[in-house]
C-alpha cells in the first residue's frame, strides 16, 4: 500500500537473456562436439561444452540437440548474473558476464573482485578490463585461450 511516503521501489531493469552475438561469443570460444569427450579439466563434456549426468560415454548428439543443450545451460548461467549482479547492465555487459560465468563458473562470478566492485559502483568498463584478464591462469599459468576469451569478453562489454 503506498502511502505517499515511501520512497518509490527501485527496479532493476536489463538483460535477461543472452543475445545472439552473445551466444556466438560463447560458440567460438567452447567449440562444438558432437561426440562426447572429456575436457581440460577431465569432466565428460558433449555439444558447446555441456556437461551433466546426462553426457555419457559414447554419447553422440546433432548440433540443433547441442545448440538446445546450450540454450538451456544458459538459463541457470543467465539467472545467476541477474542474481549476483545488483547494477543495470547493457546488453554487451551482461552477455560478457554471462559468458565469463558460463567458463569459469558461478562461484568464481559470486566470489570475485569484479562482482564486488561493480556492485559497489565503479566504473563498469574499468572493472571489466582490469578484472577479467585476472581470469586466465591454468595449472601453469596463462592459457593463450583464455586470454583471447577474456580479450574478447572484455570487447564485448566496452564498446
């Protein structure tokens, strides 16, 4: 009931859903496989790097059931960054966390420095050039890779 008091609600308006150049993004970095397989970090992985209970070995899937699988996955890496993110983002930030997430995971995002700067209101594009590159490190160091991933996230989000 709003009494004429109250301050009005603020909501939270942005992207809920990754884009289609978002998508691609995410598509040319996982790479697509029609056969299972196991990836760097030796998880059984099938299609735009799906993993689950559901991926056996053997498994062989088309790329429309890999291109639905991805689709679905996002779904919870999506919700995530609208969770975990308090600040509006444009389409471009938010397809670049959500591509950031969907490879290093939702605990890496909820625990990291750059969730906790851009919540508290820093700069968005300093915060995803000089966070983001923090995110490429293997066993032994940094993975070309990851670096061309995190290059390409952070272009995606600033331009």
């Amino acid at each position: 009931m709003d009494d004429g008091h109250s301050p009005p609600k603020v909501v939270k308006v942005e992207p809920t859903v990754t884009s289609q150049e978002g998508i691609n993004l995410i598509k040319s970095f996982e790479g697509l496989r029609l056969e299972n397989y196991y990836c760097a970090s030796g998880v059984m992985t099938v299609g735009y790097g799906h993993t689950g209970s559901d991926v056996y070995d053997g498994m062989t899937i088309t790329e429309a059931e890999a291109e639905a699988l991805l689709r679905k996955d996002l779904k919870r890496f999506e919700a995530a960054v609208s969770e975990l993110i308090t600040r509006e983002l444009k389409q471009q930030e938010f397809d670049a966390i959500v591509s950031f997430a969907f490879n290093c995971g939702i605990g890496a995002l909820q625990d990291s420095t750059f969730r906790a700067r851009i919540n508290r209101g820093d700069d968005k594009q300093r915060c995803f050039r000089e966070e983001f590159p923090k995110w490429v490190n293997g066993a032994n160091g940094p993975l070309p890779g990851l670096v061309r991933r995190r290059e390409a996230e952070i272009h995606l989000a600033t331009t």
